[in-house]
C-alpha cells in the first residue's frame, strides 16, 4: 500500500474509533439522567448539537434511545438486556465449568457447552481433550445448528413454531455426505430430540467426527446451551455409546440444577 492508502486507513480508524468513543460517551452520559433535552446533552458531552442529533436519531432508530414528544431523551431497556444477557453467558460459563470439567476427565474427550448466538451456536466452555490428537475449536468459535449437536440441541429446546421458522430462514449446507439438507428431515431430527433428551452429530459437520450433547436448562426449564462431548471417529466405542450418553445427560443436568431447574 502507498503512503496515501496507509494514512487513508489510519484516517478511517481513527474516524471509527472517534464514533464509537462519541456512541458509548452519550450513553454514560444519558445513563445519569432519567430524561434530558439535547441543549444539556450536547453540553455534557461537548459535542456539537448537529453532531449529537445525528447520533441519537441512530440510536433512536436502533431501539437504544427513547425520544418523547417533550424532545427528551432517555435509554430504553434494551441496553439492559444486552448486559443481563451477557452476564448470564458470563455466569453459564464459570458455574458450568467444574462440571464440564470432571466430565471431560471421565470421558477423556473434548468437552464443549455452546448457547444461541443468532442463527448459530457459540462455545462458551471448552475442556480439551486428554489425547494428542484433539478437535480444533475454541470459545468463542460459532458453528452451524442444523448440524452440530449443540446446535440442535438448542433448535430442539425451541417452541416448534420457533424452530420451524429458523429451520426455514437457514440455507441448509453440506459440510460432509452426512449432513440433513432436507428440512422436513431436520425437523423429524428435532422431534427425535426433544423426546429422546440428547442429540447427536454423525460426521455430519466434520469428517471423523462424532458428537453427543443433552440440554441445559434454566430455573423456568428453557434450554439455555447445551453439553457436548466430542470423539474422533476412531476413538468412539460404539458398545459405550449409551455410558456417554448418560454421563453426558447427568452432566447437563448438574448444570442446569446450579441455574435453578
């Protein structure tokens, strides 16, 4: 890149930056206040009044900023929500990893819990594997629902309504010759799911790769993420499929009890 391309970019992350610093300062600032007019804002947060109504009208159209008929402005809920979200998350993770922990030493294999993030999964815990030959992943790594086994774990704990439309908004994929592209076949799966109580992964997110997760529940019994222990096909022993399941299962569960279910 030339010299003019490099300050370019500097420029435009210094211009990013300078936004988001001015977004989060308003909302401290609005945070202080029940409601407030756009006079007393702009002189809190020293910005100019054409430059501060810009950022609210975004903020407003967002659903982060309330703007009365008076012109007042105070934030909604929403920001609430996205911190008691996050904390939950935050929470789910530290109550949840001793026992996925002592799981992982049971089984000797890698051990995941993963909750909703939009139309994906996310790993929120991760327990590696006692083997040299291990999965790739990490917290914070999202995979596909429609063929993990967290992921449809999570679509199982959904109303069928609810999973019914995510099952149609989703382009159904081929990771390997095994994953369900059919939704009706899907939605059959989810149904097995529900009554079986765990769900499982046949190669079909990843070749050599075999999975089995059971539901995390909260205090009112919403599938909250869901516990999975993962195998390289070469390691399952098929005659203890069902020993897995049940350590898998009675893991889950000592996690939801700890959240209340």
């Amino acid at each position: 890149m030339n010299e003019n391309g490099d300050r370019a970019t500097i420029r435009a992350g210094s211009n990013n930056l300078s936004s988001a610093a001015r977004t989060l300062g308003i909302l401290e600032r609005l945070a202080g206040h029940k409601k407030i007019n756009l006079e007393r804002l702009a002189r809190e947060t020293a910005l100019p009044k054409p430059t501060l109504h810009r950022f609210l009208a975004t903020l407003v159209d967002l659903g982060y900023v309330y703007r009365d008929e008076n012109d007042q402005y105070s934030l909604t809920l929403r920001m609430f929500s996205i911190g008691a979200k996050g904390l939950a998350h935050m929470d789910i993770a530290q109550d949840a990893r001793p026992i996925a922990e002592a799981l992982g030493a049971q089984l000797g294999e890698t051990v995941h819990m993963g909750i909703l993030d939009e139309d994906m999964a996310m790993y929120v815990v991760k327990i590696e594997s006692k083997y040299t030959i291990r999965m790739y992943s990490r917290v914070g790594k999202r995979i596909p629902l429609y063929c993990t086994a967290i992921g449809k774990i999570l679509m199982a704990g959904m109303e069928t309504e609810e999973a019914g439309s995510l099952i149609d908004s989703l382009e159904l994929v081929p990771f390997t010759s095994g994953t369900l592209t059919s939704r009706k076949e899907l939605s059959t799966e989810l149904q097995r799911i529900r009554e079986q109580g765990f769900a499982e992964d046949l190669q079909e997110h990843e070749e050599g790769v075999r999975c089995i997760a059971a539901p995390v529940r909260d205090h009112t019994s919403a599938v909250v993420a869901g516990l999975s222990v993962s195998w390289p096909l070469f390691r399952f022993d098929e005659s203890k499929r069902e020993l897995y399941i049940k350590a898998i299962k009675e893991s889950a569960l000592a996690i939801s009890r700890l959240l209340g279910y």
